[in-house]
C-alpha cells in the first residue's frame, strides 16, 4: 500500500515521507505486525486505507491518517527493538 501511494506523486511532501518510510522500514513493520501491538497497527493501517480513496479530494485527512499512523510506528519501535534484542540474545548459547 505505502509503495502505490508512493508511486502516485514523487514530488509531493507527503509521497516523500512514504516512500522514505516504507523501503527503509519494511522488517521493521513486519515484526510490529506479529507482536503484541498488531491490533492496534492493523487498525490504524485500515484507518489510512479507509482515507486512501479520498487523497485528491482531502489530502489533509489523508495526510492526517498518514501521520498517525507513522506516529504509532514510532512509539512501537522501542519495545520491538527490545524484543528482538532480547530473542537475539537467547539464541546465542552459553559459554561456560
């Protein structure tokens, strides 16, 4: 989804933040969508899909929606970068 939008306009504002987003990040997603956080992502991404279809016509809501939803990105990556931090260090075995 964040690649077709990113596709719709390359010189925008808001197409820059998407696709600065969503190459840069995508194992970064993928790992918030299988934590304990995928309720909340999965509804904030139906909320930016929901807005999709209105981009020409109100592209503040859907810039809104948008940042939004980066925005709850951003706060899940501390813990899910902890998490993977914490399975990285239990696959390694002990020495002793």
């Amino acid at each position: 989804m964040f690649a077709v939008m990113a596709q719709g306009s390359s010189s925008c504002e808001l197409c820059q933040i998407i696709e600065k987003f969503s190459f840069d990040s995508h194992p970064l997603r993928m790992e918030i969508a299988a934590s304990e956080l995928s309720p909340g992502f999965e509804g904030s991404l139906a909320r930016l899909t929901e807005v999709m279809p209105h981009f020409g016509k109100t592209p503040d809501v859907v810039k809104s929606a948008l940042m939004n939803h980066l925005d709850f990105e951003e706060r899940a990556i501390p813990g899910v970068l902890q998490e993977l931090s914490s399975r990285r260090l239990a696959s390694f075995p002990l020495i002793t």
